[in-house]
C-alpha cells in the first residue's frame, strides 16, 4: 500500500510564466486524481489554473486517457472498480471489472485491451473497455503495481512491490515470459519511445534500473544524492521520458525533488524542488512542461522543460496521487 512520508521541506518556486519563456504551443488538459478527497482536479494547462473538480468513487489513483481522447479511466481502489467518465463534459459513463484494490493502469496501444494493476490479489486483470468483460487474469508477484507496455504493445511489464521484481507478459499469449529483480519496492515501470530501453523506479532501494527490453539485461543502475536531504527520504516513484527519448524525469517522494537524467550516459544532470511527496509525473505531449502531484502539499508543480525551472504551484484536493494529459 502507499506510505505517505511528510516532509518540513516547503515550495519556493515563483509562479511566474516569464520564467519559462514562450508559453506552450498547444493548449491542454490535466486530470489529477486526489486520493483523500474522491475527486479529480480538472486544470487547463494554458492558463495554468483549475477549471473544475469531477466527484468520482473512492480512493481515485492511477488514470488514462482512452486512445480517442473521450474517456477517463480510473481506477478507484476503496471500490475495486474502474470508473469511466467523459472527459469533456465530467460525466459519469460506465463501470468497468478489476480484481480488488487496483492502483495503476495502462492502455495497450490500439487502445484496447486495458491492463490493470490489483494491489491486494497479486493479478494483472485484462480489461476489455468497450464490452465492459475481463478477458483474463495474469497471476504476478506481491502487491502489483507499476505498468509499463511497449511501444508496439508486444510486451508488458508489471512490477510487484514486495516480491521486487519486473514480471515480463506477452500481451498476446497473456503469459509471464520473464521475472528480473530489482531494488526494493519497485513502483513505476516506463518504456522510452524508441523501445530500447525500460525504467523501473525503485521507492526503498532508493534507485532507477534500466534494462535492454530487448534481452532484460541491465544498461545501469541510478542512484541518487541530493545534498542537505537524508538518503532515506530520496524515493523514486514517477517517471518520464521525453519522445525523442534524450531526458528522463524521476520523482523522489519526500526528497520533495525532480531528477533530470540524460539517458545515453545514465547521469543525473539537475535537481528541481517540487512540493512536497512528490508522486507521479506527467509530460504535455508537445514535452513543454512537466506536471508533479505533491501527495503533502495538495498540489501540482508546473515545470518549464526547456529552461529546468518549476514555473507555478497549482492547488488541488487532498493527497493527489495520479495526472494524465490530454493530447488535444
């Protein structure tokens, strides 16, 4: 389950465009899921402000976007369900199954089948979001949770918190091909664009491992220090990568930080103070900004990509936990 590790540590970042420069050329729209409060904060990513707050079920946590951008899905853990809704007007559509407790999610690439992280039942449940069925259940480790897919969405990957690996699924046979350890309580999993790599974030063990898909060997390991801010409290959770796959993102948790890390030598080349906890992260799809959900703080910070600065602080429900963004 997620621990949430309060921090002193407060945001000082200003909240003015002019540092970033040029504003974005596309508008767009970010979902955030707030975990205490049982709601979405809806923010338009022009203006930088919240535009509405959608009620949904409980426990709101991980969320996508279906393919042709209509739908938000969302996995509402206290209900063990997947709740659907209408991503221009909020409106409620339809339930979809899950096992108990789902977390993440990811969508393959067509756009369906939906796969579905449950927490309490060691399952990657096979969703199919139009007939509302589950196609099947995918036994993996203790406490599934991150959910990576390749880019031809020949390959899937669930990572198991307390059995600390990265579980390897044909998403065609739908059988587990592969188990690789990793540090403890693996969190995120991410491909980069290209299909060359895959990132695995690891919360306890404090680092960020990158293997070859091709072959699941390891490329590196990331470790990380931040001068002033404990070893333990540096606790890698999000991920990104940009689309042309040069720069990686990482979320440390109560390290209250953004990593930037250059992806051909594995180096992290910068740090980014966030709010506080910061748990997921998010890329506009023209890679312009970056939003982080600060779980502590009640927030989201907005990062300028290009300049590496955080550009403003935006204010949400309680415990936000996970963001999506519109392609359109």
């Amino acid at each position: 389950m997620s621990r949430y590790q309060f921090s002193f540590a407060t945001l000082s970042v200003a909240a003015l465009m002019a540092v970033a420069g040029a504003a974005p050329a596309h508008a767009y729209t970010a979902y955030v899921t707030n975990e205490k409060d049982n709601s979405i904060t809806v923010i338009d990513t022009e203006k930088l402000e919240v535009i509405k707050t959608i009620k949904v079920g409980q426990r709101p946590r991980g969320i996508v976007i279906s393919k042709d951008g209509k739908w938000l899905i969302v996995c509402t853990s206290d209900d063990n369900i997947i709740q659907v809704y209408d991503s221009k007007t909020y409106e409620f559509v339809k339930t979809l199954p899950s096992g108990p407790d789902p977390e993440l999610l990811i969508l393959h690439p067509t756009g369906n089948p939906l796969y579905v992280a449950n927490e309490d039942d060691n399952l990657v449940t096979v969703v199919d979001i139009n007939e509302g069925t589950i196609i099947s259940d995918v036994p993996v480790g203790v406490e599934p949770e991150g959910m990576g897919i390749s880019p031809d969405g020949k390959v899937l990957v669930n990572t198991s918190e307390t059995t600390n690996m990265a579980h390897f699924i044909d998403t065609e046979t739908l059988k587990t091909f592969d188990n690789i350890l990793v540090d403890s309580r693996p969190r995120v999993a991410i491909f980069n664009d290209q299909g060359t790599q895959l990132w695995v974030s690891s919360e306890i063990g404090g680092t960020v491992t990158v293997m070859n898909p091709a072959d699941r060997k390891i490329i590196g390991k990331i470790s990380f220090e931040i001068q002033g801010v404990a070893k333990e409290a540096i606790q890698p959770v999000g991920v990104r990568i940009t689309k042309d796959g040069k720069k990686a993102f990482v979320a440390l948790g109560p390290a209250n930080r953004i990593a930037i890390i250059d992806t051909a030598t594995l180096k992290v080349e910068k740090y980014i103070l966030v709010g506080q906890r910061v748990w997921q992260i998010y890329l506009t799809p023209d890679d312009k900004q970056l939003y982080t959900t600060n779980g502590a703080s009640n927030d989201v910070t907005v990062i300028d990509v290009e300049s590496q600065k955080a550009i403003k602080s935006i204010k949400t429900g309680r415990y936000p936990w996970g963001v999506v963004i519109s392609k359109e």
